[in-house]
C-alpha cells in the first residue's frame, strides 16, 4: 500500500480559480490520513509559489478564503510545498515562507517511480 501522495501542480492555471482547491484540499486530507504528501508546483503553477500572488486569488463560492489560506492550511497540516527550479527563472524567487523546497525534474521523476507513492497531476 502505498504511504506517499505527489501531487504536481503542472496544467494548473492561476488564472482559472475553479481549477485550485481540488489539489490543495486533497493534499490536506491526505495528511490528515497520516500519509506524506507532497505538492509540487511547476509550469504556470509556480506562480502561486510567489509572495503575494495566491494571496488575491478566491474560489468562485469559496467565501474570503483566498487560495494562500488553503496553501497555508496544508503546510500546516504537514504537506510539503515545493517549487521546480526552472519554474524560479520564470515567476523569480521571492516565495512565500511554506515553500519547503526547491527540487528539479530528477526528484519529480524519481518520487513518481517510487514504489508507494503514489503521483496526481493537476
């Protein structure tokens, strides 16, 4: 059975709100499930990784709460947010405080053929 979620946040656009609180909602679940997760945000997706990006942005019937809290509410919860490298020479690297990591392609290649963990794509 497997022990770890990977969630890589890759087709994930910011400026489509709808399509963010499955990743991060799910990854929250599953670490209060006691399993490791981790969240891994590349291509347009590491804009949220960015200060002050996910911060203004809400789920359509989502309440005040802005897309950051969720982030927050699942680090907090034990979830790993990290950030691909290329994805730094894109959106830069001012990031918020809950980045635990930068990682590059080898790492998300190699925790994706791990044996027990198990990898959603968003």
């Amino acid at each position: 059975m497997a022990q770890k979620l990977v969630i890589v946040m890759v087709n994930t656009d910011p400026a489509n709100p709808s399509e963010l609180g499955a990743p991060f909602f799910q990854a929250t679940v599953a670490a209060a499930m006691d399993y490791q997760v981790e969240v891994i945000l590349t291509g347009r997706s590491g804009e949220l990784a960015k200060k002050g990006v996910a911060e203004h942005i809400f789920l359509p019937n989502g309440g005040t709460r802005s897309v950051y809290d969720f982030m927050q509410e699942s680090h907090s919860a034990g979830v790993k947010l990290k950030i691909c490298t290329p994805t730094l020479e894109i959106w830069g690297d001012d990031l918020i405080p809950e980045i635990d990591e930068t990682v590059g392609a080898a790492y998300v290649i190699s925790e994706a053929m791990t044996e027990g963990t198990v990898t959603f794509t968003y």
